[in-house]
C-alpha cells in the first residue's frame, strides 16, 4: 500500500537506506552555508544571461538543504525570465512557478517544442509576464520533527522579489500569478490561500497540475479513503504538525484557480492504495470547498490532462484575471 504520505516521504527513506552517511544530513533541513548567507541588494539582480532573458540563480534566503528527492543540496534561490524589453516597456505581471519532486527551479533555456521552456516560460514571456521559478522545501518531504513544517518558503521569495527586484524589472505585484506542478502546485495553492504577502502583491489566479490539497493525513482519510481502509491509510500517513490543508483554507476572498490532473476523477471513496500524492479527487474536493464557502471565485477541475498539454492556454487563463495597468 502506498499512501499519499508515504510517497512523499519515500524519497527520504530511499536515501536513507541507500546513502546512510547521508541520512543524518537530510534529517538536517535548514543548514546554512557561507554561500547561501547572503541575499542581494536592492535593484537589479545578478546573473543575467542575454541568451535566455533570464536572471540565473538568485538568492532569496539563506537556508540550504539536502534534498532528498534529488540527493542534492538546494538554496533558498529563483531563476526570474524576462520578456523583451522593447516589445512589452511597462508594467508586468508576474507568475510564480514551483517544481515537482525530483526536480529543481532550474528550467533549461531548450526550444524543443516539448520543453518546458517552449510550453510554459516562452508562452508567457511573449505575452508580457515575467516568469519567477524558484526552488523550495516541502512541508512534507522536507519536515524534521522537533521543527515548524518548512512550508513558508514560497510566501518567503515572492515577498523577497518584490521588495528588492520588482521595481527595478517592471514588475507589477498587483497582478500576481501562481502556478505548480506536483509537489510545487499544492504547496503554491496553500500559500496563495494562506500566504502573507507584501509590496502590494495580490494573488489574481492560480494554476496547478497534480497539486495535493490536503497535507492533513485525518482529512485526507475522511475525504477519499473507504471507511474499511482508513486505518491502514493514517498508519502510513505521516502526521506532519501545521502541514496545512488547502481544504481548509478556502474562503470567499480565495483566487480562481484550475487544477489539473492527469487521470479521470473517480467521484467517490476509494481504498487506500489509490490515494497517492496525484490523486485526481483532490481537484474536485478543493472546488467543493469553494462551492461551499460561496467563494465568488471559480474553482475549475480538469481531469484527463495529457503530460504535455498540462500549460496548454495558461496565457489566456491569466489573461483572463489580469487587470489592466
């Protein structure tokens, strides 16, 4: 039986069990380095690449972590690309991109037409938007008991962007985006429900595919397990304290959002083993919660979405919620 919380966490227990000199630094989320103890001035900011348009590796904090899903360490850092200058002088909106597991916020600068620069970072910037990835800690995957859930990283380089770089880009705070997709889309629709954000950001829409909306192993059994299951699911489910539950947070100054998956919904309970990390209900559970807070704003479900259509109209989705500046 694989659980939702025991796939997120299988990552971990990999590298335990693999790199056992490893695990002891894993459990260590949160370490900080020289390199990583500084953040940038005020302004423009540094690493940029002609080529691509892009701002490469900029530092939002100091934190620095092993990374269990790809055995590597990772820095509080976002990559930020630009549309052109010429083509787009005034204001921009932003959209704030977090990755799944096993990946980083590095996007490579590839015009393949199945890339993800060539599906989601050039669709965008050709329209206007600045395009903001950044790399973050997972409330789940990167939890260490004793400590908070680490799940504030995203509220944390969106404010650090706008106060030190929006104003320098162009950017325009008041017309923000939110996107993701697995474990960057549930945490990026937690924080544009719960976040706290500054500089006059305000959360227009959010997009996600495979998003998780309940990081709470009690209500994940409640809403998709069969009875006959759920105490085989929480025995699984790591119980991770303040995780946080986008169920939870709906209320009626939520955003619109789309959330999509891949697989067909399957509009009732279901046993244990198939209630992973992409579970498919997540989407329709979170547009209940909508529906019953009489959120003025829409909460769409897509189901069925093929791998690469996954951005297939994002532009004109935020187009659609963009306020003109």
């Amino acid at each position: 039986m694989h659980t939702l919380h025991s796939l997120l966490r299988a990552a971990t227990a990999t590298l335990a069990l693999t790199f056992p000199l490893l695990a002891p630094m894993a459990a260590q989320a949160g370490l900080s380095s020289p390199a990583a103890d500084s953040t940038e001035a005020t302004g423009t900011p540094p690493g940029y690449n002609a080529t691509c348009r892009c701002y490469r590796n900029v530092s939002y904090g100091s934190v620095t972590w092993l990374e269990p899903t790809t055995r590597k360490f990772a820095r509080q850092e976002m990559d930020i690309w630009m549309p052109d200058a010429v083509v787009h002088p005034g204001l921009r909106p932003v959209v704030y991109y977090g990755h799944a597991n096993a990946a980083t916020h590095t996007i490579a600068y590839d015009k393949a037409p199945e890339s993800m620069y060539s599906r989601f970072v050039k669709p965008l910037t050709d329209a206007g938007y600045i395009v903001v990835s950044y790399e973050f800690r997972h409330p789940v995957v990167n939890y260490v008991s004793g400590r908070k859930a680490p799940r504030l990283d995203i509220q944390k380089a969106i404010n650090y962007f706008v106060a030190n770089h929006a104003a320098a880009l162009k950017a325009d705070p008041t017309n923000t985006f939110i996107t993701g997709r697995s474990r960057g889309g549930g945490l990026g629709l937690l924080t544009a429900l719960t976040g706290k954000f500054s500089g006059g950001t305000t959360v227009r829409a959010v997009r996600t595919f495979q998003a998780q909306t309940t990081f709470d192993c009690q209500e994940s059994a409640r809403t998709f397990v069969i009875e006959s299951d759920r105490e085989a699911f929480l025995a699984e489910c790591t119980a991770v304290p303040g995780a946080g539950s986008s169920l939870q947070s709906v209320t009626s100054a939520a955003p619109p959002v789309y959330v999509g998956y891949d697989r067909p919904f399957r509009h009732q309970l279901v046993p244990a083993s198939e209630v992973d990390v992409h579970h498919p209900d997540f989407g329709l559970a979170l547009c209940d919660r909508y529906n019953a807070t009489e959120a003025p704003a829409q909460c769409v479900p897509v189901e069925a979405v093929a791998e690469l259509d996954e951005w297939k109209g994002v532009v004109d989705y935020f187009n659609a919620y963009r306020v003109a500046r």
